[in-house]
C-alpha cells in the first residue's frame, strides 16, 4: 500500500485516538464506578484494555516482525527485538475498549456497533502509514475483539476483584 500519513491517516490522528480511547475507559470507569450497567461496562473495557495490552506486547517480544517502514519485506520474523510489527498493539487496544460495549448494548441499541469504526480506521490509518503489514492489525483487532468478548461475559469485572474491597462506587456517586 502507497505511504500516506496525510489528512485523516496522519499518524497524529491515530495517537488521538489510542489515547483518548484509553483515557475515556480509564475516566469512565473512575468516574462511574461499578454499581451500575455503564460503570461496569468501563470496567470490562478496562479490563480488556489491559489483558490486551500484555498479551500483544508479549507477542511483539515473541515473533520479532520488521514493520513495513523497516523493510518491504512481510515475512522478517524474529529480527529482534526492535521489531514490533506483530500484532498491532494499538489496533487491538481500540477493539478491546469498543468491544464490552458493543456486547452490553449492542443487542438494545444497534447503533453501539458503529463504535467497530473506531478500530476499522486506526486498522486502515496504521498500514496507510506503513506502521504494520494488514495481517498485524486483522490479528490485533482479532485479539482486542476476542478479549472484549470474554471480559463482556466474565461474572463480574476482572481487575475489580483484584482490588481490595473492589471498586463499587465512582468518583460521580461520592458525593450522594
């Protein structure tokens, strides 16, 4: 694919997005808490958020593929550690926060599932500016949707059990 890191591909628009999906998860879960439908969905969110990011680091580390803005070839894996290409971390971190909610809402509010826009563009936008090759962002996004999916389903928010006494009530409830 021809290079293009013009207009809505501008890989400064990608940063906006990556941070602020994790900012708005990381906000709303707070803000919110866990003693409601929305607050703990930002909470599944989170937790994909994190599970997700490990995991696809965790592979970079493992298959060491060159980015396409490294070489032109698809099939350099394992060239060490500077190379990150697989999977694409940031794709699957869009899917993994988008995900919960599509599950939560998706069913009752079918227009939830436009938020799948989200990582279709940050998939398009990081091959346009030969970030990665299109298989690293169809696994990532793969990887983020799968994980969103398992937190949707879990009993109750991952990361919250692990807190002491959990998280029930958010920022927003504090001063009920």
């Amino acid at each position: 694919m021809r290079y293009d890191n013009s207009g809505i591909w501008n890989r400064t628009n990608q940063e906006i997005l990556l941070y602020g999906t994790i900012a708005t998860v990381g906000g709303g879960a707070l803000w919110l808490g866990d003693n409601d439908k929305l607050g703990d969905t930002f909470w599944r969110s989170v937790d994909s958020l994190v599970i997700t990011g490990v995991g696809t680091q965790v592979m970079k580390w493992t298959f060491q593929r060159e980015r396409p803005s490294q070489t032109d070839n698809p099939n350099k894996w394992f060239q060490g550690i500077h190379a990150q290409s697989f999977p694409s971390g940031e794709v699957a971190a869009v899917s993994a926060a988008v995900t919960p909610f599509m599950a939560a809402y998706g069913p009752d509010h079918p227009a939830v599932y436009l938020l799948a826009i989200l990582p279709a563009y940050d998939a398009v936008a990081r091959v346009k500016t030969h970030g990665h090759w299109q298989s690293d962002v169809l696994f990532g996004a793969a990887i983020g949707a799968g994980v969103g999916i398992w937190s949707a389903h879990r009993d109750s928010p991952w990361i919250i059990t692990l807190l002491p006494g959990g998280f029930r009530v958010g920022y927003v409830h504090h001063f009920d």
